[in-house]
C-alpha cells in the first residue's frame, strides 16, 4: 500500500520495550511513551502478520533495549513465521554475547549494534555505563552467530567522536562488519545534547565519495548512499533537513504499547492498534493500519 506521495510500505520498525539498560545523554527514546501496555508475543506476531498484508516485508525490532525481553528469542521466533522476508534487531550489544546463537536459531537474519567509540572512557560518558567490553564481546558473538550483515551504528558527535570515525571504519572492517555513520537526530526529547553536539556528516560523505571504490545509493532505505573503501564499507544515514532522505522513507514504526507511528519525528499522529488486537476486531486493525499509512507524510519537504 503506498502513501499519498508515493512511497510504499515495505518494512515495521517495532519496538518491543520501552527499557533501556543504557542512558545514552542523546537518545530520543524511540517508542518510549507514557502508556503502560507491553505487547505480548502473540499480539507482535499478529500486528507483523497484519504489517505483511499491506506490503511490509522487512521487520526490525528495536527498543529501548529489545534483549531486555526475557521471551525476545520467542518474538524472533514468532515474527520469523510471518510471510515476510527479513528480521532484524536493533540492540545496543551488551547483551548479545549470551543470546546471539539462540536468536540466530529462532530466526533472526541480522543485527545493528550500537557503538559510537572504541574508548572506554568516552563510552562510559556517552552511556554512563562502563560496558564497552560488553559491547564488542556482543560483536564478536553476533558474528560468530552467522548473523549478517553485522552493521555498527556510529552517531557522531562533535568533539566527543568525530575524531575517531577512521579508527571505527577499520575495526568494522577486520571484523567484516559494516560502519553506518548517522547524524545526530534532533527530537522534543534531546534538544539540549543536539544543539551541542550535532556534527554535520557532508563533509564525511564528500571525503568518502573522493576515496571510494564503488557508491550505491539504497532506495528502498531513505536513498541513503554506501561508500565502497579500499578499508572497509561505510553507510551514511543523514536525516536532518534531508527531503531525499525523507522521500524514500518506506517504514512505518510500532511502538512498545501498540501504538502505530507514521513518522519518527512526529508525535501527534499515532494510531491505536493493540486495542483491536486485543479485543480480536481485526478488521478495525486493518483500518488502524490504512489510517496510519494515510497519515504518513515527509517531515522535510523538497
């Protein structure tokens, strides 16, 4: 089903907590709400089986911190019966050491994780948790797991990081994992730590296009562009004032109380779902679903 500009839906972003085990100072807690509802297993698969309906394909599920689910293995398993193609997870990896052979196992394709230094110091800064041997042991469990691609999430922040994005592009590298440098995200939740630390990426980009082998641009991912290096691979996620970034904006977000969200950077337009699912009104379901895709709508217009 495509929204009122075109795009379609291809892939759920789902958030399955809203707790975290980290205090990143920059997040914008990504499906953190007031509500106190938490999906079970059954309604995830369910609002999955439904996603699928409408041309979803693609599942990633995201917290909070997601590992922090003690039946996470059995939502893997669950969402990886649906007819969809691929799961994904977003984790922050310091509990992926014990649990990657198991989600592997249930179904998990492959996995984000979180890393913003290879500094425990500045780790311990950004987080205020001294978990960085966590971190990495959840990398190198994850790659053992089969899982891939493995990709590394670097927000970059000015004069805390910036400084170290050739140092992480070679660790992913030696590991056969994939840098994804992001642009810090402006939200109601962090306006303070992003007028402070916002770094630019266009000079990265500009820097990666002069080195790289190869560039591809990923349509069917907010058109951002993959930088092909003779060190390794580098992803470029820039989100910021970018209307293309925008335009192929193919995902619809499901938060951690079963609230339907068009947009990532917008609030005010959520749609209830896990009540139809509850009370089984599935075709009201359906409706919350078409509803939330027509309310879909660029955040930076062209």
């Amino acid at each position: 089903m495509y929204d009122r500009f075109g795009r379609p839906l291809t892939g759920l972003r789902v958030s399955v907590t809203s707790d975290c085990n980290l205090n990143c100072f920059y997040c914008h807690q990504e499906g953190c709400l007031s509500g106190d509802r938490q999906m079970t297993v059954e309604e995830i698969g369910k609002a999955i089986e439904l996603a699928a309906e409408f041309g979803a394909r693609k599942v990633k599920l995201t917290g909070g911190e997601p590992l922090l689910r003690r039946d996470i293995a059995d939502i893997v398993a669950k969402v990886s019966k649906q007819p969809i193609e691929e799961v994904s997870m977003a984790t922050n990896g310091t509990l992926l050491a014990d649990t990657a052979f198991d989600l592997a196992d249930s179904g998990l394709d492959r996995v984000n994780i979180s890393l913003d230094t290879l500094d425990p110091d500045t780790y311990t800064f950004i987080t205020t948790k001294p978990m960085l041997e966590d971190a990495l042991a959840g990398i190198d469990a994850a790659l053992d797991a089969g899982l891939k691609p493995v990709k590394l999430n670097m927000v970059l922040l000015a004069g805390i990081n910036d400084d170290e994005v050739e140092r992480m592009l070679g660790y992913a590298a030696g590991r056969g994992a994939i840098l994804q440098l992001i642009e810090l995200l402006q939200a109601p939740t962090n306006e303070g730590s992003f007028a402070i630390y916002h770094c630019d990426l266009v000079d990265f980009e500009r820097k990666f296009g002069e080195m790289a082998r190869a560039v591809e641009t990923r349509q069917t991912m907010h058109g951002r562009k993959r930088y092909i290096l003779p060190e390794g691979e580098v992803e470029v996620v820039r989100p910021m004032h970018n209307s293309e970034f925008c335009m192929h904006c193919t995902r619809l977000r499901l938060t951690s109380d079963g609230h339907l969200k068009p947009c990532l950077l917008r609030d005010g337009n959520l749609v209830d779902l896990l009540s139809h699912l509850r009370s089984g009104a599935m075709d009201k379901a359906r409706v919350a679903f078409e509803e939330a895709i027509a309310r879909r709508e660029p955040f930076f217009m062209g």
